[in-house]
C-alpha cells in the first residue's frame, strides 16, 4: 500500500513510472549540456555563419546570402561536388569485391579463414594519414612499385597522384582497399544470418553454385549490401585524409581533385573564410541527404526483405 | 539406372568440388597479398638506404638493413611527445565517451521521463549530419575556452558523439524489463540499477564502444590538424602529415614513421580480433 512500491505494482508492468523524470534530469544533465555545446549550437552556428561576413578576430554579421551566392556560382564547388560523387562511385567497386571474398570466405570447411579474415581486415584499423603516405611512395612516377609492376606486365605508366587524369581514380582505389575489411565484415554477418537449410534445399533440387547464389544468396543478402553500399558512399562523402597526404599542398593535380571536404577544410582553416567554410558544409549536408535518399529509393528494385 | 549413376555424379561433384576449393584459395591468397603487400613494401622500405629508396626499378629486397631510419625519425620529428599526446588524447575521449554514451543510453533505453522521444530524436539526429558542420563552432568553442593546442581540445568533441549512446542503446534495449523491475521492487534507485545491473552486463557493448572510439581517436587527422597547430602538442598523424610537407622525400624515414604511428591499433587488433570484428558489426548494423 505505501507509495515506495508503486513503480513496482501491476499498474506500472506495461508502462514503467513517468516518475523517473527528476533521475533522467540528473543523469542526462552532462550529456545533454555536452551535445547542445558541441553539436546542436555547432549547427545553429554554421548556418548562422553561411549567411554572415566578418572574420575570425573581428567577429560577424549577418548580411544575407552573398556567401551561398558565391560558393554556388563560384567553379571550385561543382568541381568539388563532382570529384567527390566520382570518388564515392569509384570507391562503391569495393562492394562487389567485398560480396566475392565474402562469398568465398563463408564457404564451409574452409581452412585459413581467421587469417584471411584478419589480413582482409588490416587495412581496416590502419591510420590513413600513415598508409596514404606508403601509397604515396608506391604511385610514385618515377621509382614507385606500382610503375614497375605495370612496366613489367607491358602497361602504361604514370604519376599516379601527380596527374591529374589519374590522381582521383589513384585515391579512390585506396579508399576500397581501406574499407574492404568494413563491408567484408558487415556482408559476412548478413551470411551467417542465411540459414543452412535454405542453401541445402536447393542444392538437393540440383542448383548448382553460381544458381544458388544468383537465386538465394544474392536476393538474401541484398539488405546487407545495400547497408555496406549506403555507408560506403556516406563514408566517402567525407573523404580528406587519404587526398590530403597522398596529394599535399603543392602538388599538381590538386586543384582538379579537390573533395568537397578538402574545400571545407581550405576554405575555414587555410584561407581562414569560416563563413564560406560553412556553406560548403551545409551543401555537404544536403548532398548526404540527396544522395542517400537517392539509394534508399532506388533499393526498393534490388533489395529483398525477407 | 538412377542407382547406377549417383556414384558417379558423386565423383565428378567431388572433382569440380576440389577445383573449386582450389580456385578459392587462390583467389583469397591473391586477395590478401593485394592487402597486405603495402605493409611489406612500407616495411622494406623503412630499413632501405634513401638512395636506394630511389632508385628506378625499385629493389625489392634491401641491400643492407639500415635500422636506424627508426632512429633519425625520432631526430626529424617529436614522436615521444606526439605518441604521447595521442595516448593521453584517446585515454580522456574513450573513457569520457564510455561515462556520458552510458549514462545516456540507459536513460532512454530503461527510463521513462517526458520529452524522452524528442531528446532521444535530437541525439540520434547528430548521427546523420556529416562532422564538417560541427568543426568550425567547435573550433570557436574551444577557442573561447582558450583551450587550443591542449590534450583536452583534442578529446572534447568526441566525448559527447552520440555514436557510443546508439550503439549502447540498442544493447541496452534488449535487455529483459524484468531486470530494472525486479531491482526497484528491492528498493534500487535508477543510478543502482545502471551501475550495478545494466552497465555489468553491457560489457560487449561498451568494449565495441571503446574499440571503434580509441580508432576513430588514434587516426583522426582533420579535427587534430585545425585544433592544435603547436608541434608539442600534435598527434601523430597530424606530425606525419606536416613531416610528409617539409621532408617529402625522405621515403625510408617516413615510411619508419609511418610503420611506428600503426603498428599499436595493429597489434591491438591481432589480439583483440574478436572483439574488433564485433564492433565493426555492432555499428554497422543499423
């Protein structure tokens, strides 16, 4: 009978006690202070600052869209734009990839399957700052591995991240090698989740393998491929690391490569434009959204829920 | 007939079973030499002399194994003060973000309060917004606190990323009502009932938790690089790039470095495998 017992009673079985608010307020208080000051003023303030001139010591001013006027009549943001929509493509390749060794790596009774998993997955929780310099060194025009290699099999050469055709392509193809071991493990776990009997029912129906994965595999494990795609392309979205130490500053094909996240980071912090820095960062934010809305329609013609 | 000809059916089953099994291995072998081959090639090179780092073809093996590459990396750049710095910069935002991600994730997932669905929106909501459009008031914020070029500029923002609360949230969702009702039945006021009922059982969450933040924290570049620009206070990918800027040619030192700045999460990978394949699934899946 005595009120201690209430968020207990029957009453309160299906619908726990809103009485917890005073402990909610209490536990949540440094959280909630932490994600105003660090993330939902941050996103006030940049759409603040995208509509604002002035600089870093003076303070600003709201005085319209001149800032939105001129980044999007400007040429280094489409290009921009467009580098980093060919980027996110190139890198997507790395699906497929991912679907083969994960296919490959279900099958059972395989032996080595740890270690294939875990040199798949080294790159994976490598620093992309170190290993874009080794990529760096292995594009390298005049003495790097990848020339020779090439010279030795007959193929064309180059300076991979010195030239502009190539420098976008020659980063991308890290960003797959980087992020093989992510979609590896994601499509991994969408196999494991297909049952047994499923595949055994058809291969005593006779299908052989290529039936049984175009048939049961592929349709089964097309939410899991669309996960990996959406993060996939989410991810380079964001690229900077990679383009930011394999390229550096002086080099020649930077200009024509620029990922829009480059842009950001040169427009706030090299020319110190924060405003101009913040309108690239909320275009980025509605090209996220666009082109993840975009996957998420086109899914309905390729993606099976069981 | 069909008694006749199963046996045999078998046999070439079998046959084409063993060349397919073949063709895996060689497939994956090839794989995983295209994976790791840019470690070996960081690896040769870090012991090579920088004349022969140079030279055109390349030598695959060294000629002689010049070791102190590893020693004239720490002569070019501050690798004691940096590693430090990323040490002490990953310890403050992993234990930050496992104390905040918790407390507000068994709030939502095991309390009921009001505006609990509206706050829980504005958290998640963060999740979707790409970083960028938070780096430039967070750099105002900590400049305001006057807290540039300091260990805690570094861990600050990423102490309250939601993404610890999501991946605990979920975790702690699944776990059965009966648990907080029959603590509170024993008297046990929500604080008990976190930390010593749903946190002890959280421990795989909370070790993906700490394993994809002490990643994102060792190798983030872009927020160290505009936060703390004195060299005393770099981290280590931030102190390779700029070294990449001023002795870009230097290709044995810089892969030595280089080589040194991944070998911890890569060691820790190797004995922790299990547990980082785990929180690559945990936040990958929705």
């Amino acid at each position: 009978m005595t009120v201690a017992h209430t968020p207990g009673g029957p009453a309160a079985r299906s619908r726990r006690p809103s009485g917890d608010g005073r402990w909610a307020a209490i536990l949540l208080a440094v959280p909630v202070l932490g994600l105003v000051v660090f993330y939902l003023w941050p996103l006030i303030r940049t759409a603040i600052l995208s509509v604002s001139t002035g600089n870093p010591f003076l303070g600003y001013q709201i005085t319209g869209f001149d800032n939105w006027v001129q980044v999007l009549t400007g040429d280094e943001l489409p290009r921009a734009l467009l580098n980093t929509l060919v980027y996110a493509a190139v890198v997507l390749l790395g699906v497929p990839l991912a679907m083969i060794a994960a296919v490959l790596l279900h099958q059972r009774g395989l032996r080595f399957r740890g270690l294939f998993r875990v040199l798949y997955f080294l790159p994976v929780v490598t620093m992309p700052a170190a290993v874009a310099m080794v990529w760096r060194y292995i594009y390298n025009g005049d003495f790097g591995l990848l020339n020779e290699v090439l010279a030795t099999m007959g193929l064309p050469t180059t300076a991979w991240v010195a030239d502009p055709r190539t420098a976008l392509y020659a980063v991308a193809v890290v960003g797959i090698w980087m992020g093989l071991g992510t979609n590896l493990i994601i499509l991994a776990a969408g196999l494991e989740a297909i049952p047994d009997s499923v595949t055994e029912a058809a291969m005593l129906d006779g299908a052989g393998p290529v039936r049984r994965f175009a048939s049961i595999t592929a349709p089964l494990l097309s939410p899991s491929v669309f996960l990996v795609s959406v993060l996939s392309v989410i991810g380079s979205l964001q690229m900077f690391d990679l383009l930011f130490v394999m390229l550096g500053r002086t080099n020649p094909a930077l200009a024509d490569s620029k990922t829009i996240v480059y842009l950001f980071y040169e427009e706030a912090f090299v020319r110190s434009d924060r405003p101009l820095g913040a309108v690239i960062a909320l275009v980025t934010l509605v090209v996220t959204l666009i082109v993840t809305a975009i996957q998420f329609r086109l899914q309905r013609r390729w993606v099976h829920y069981a | 007939m069909p008694e006749r000809s199963r046996p045999g059916r078998g046999q070439d089953a079998r046959a084409g079973l063993r060349a397919g099994r073949v063709a895996t291995y060689l497939v994956l072998a090839v794989g995983a030499l295209l994976m790791v081959a840019p470690f070996l090639w960081q690896f040769l090179t870090s012991v090579k002399s920088l004349r022969e780092s140079t030279v055109a073809p390349p030598v695959i093996w060294p000629s002689a194994w010049h070791w102190e590459n590893y020693q004239r990396i720490f002569d070019v750049l501050p690798v004691e003060t940096m590693a430090v710095n990323s040490l002490l910069a990953l310890i403050l935002r992993v234990t930050g973000q496992l104390l905040i991600a918790s407390l507000a994730a068994f709030c939502f997932a095991r309390l009921r309060f009001p505006l609990q669905r509206a706050l829980l929106t504005l958290f998640l909501a963060t999740l979707m917004v790409p970083p960028q459009l938070f780096i430039i008031p967070q750099y105002e914020v900590i400049r305001d606190l006057n807290w540039l070029n300091t260990i805690q500029a570094l861990a600050l923002p990423g102490i309250f990323s939601s993404f610890g609360m999501f991946i605990l949230y979920q975790f702690m969702r699944s776990l059965p009502v009966e648990l907080d009702e029959a603590a509170r039945i024993d008297g046990a006021n929500p604080w008990q009932i976190y930390r010593r009922i749903i946190l002890p059982l959280c421990i795989p969450a909370l070790a993906a938790v700490t394993i994809m933040t002490s990643l994102f924290s060792w190798n983030d570049l872009l927020w160290p690089l505009v936060i703390n620009t004195d060299p005393s206070r770099m981290t280590l990918p931030v102190g390779l790039a700029t070294l990449q800027g001023a002795q870009g040619t230097d290709y044995p030192v810089l892969m030595a470095g280089s080589l040194l700045a991944i070998l911890p999460m890569v060691l820790i990978f190797v004995l922790l495998q299990k547990q980082f394949i785990q929180g690559i699934a945990m936040s990958g899946s929705k």
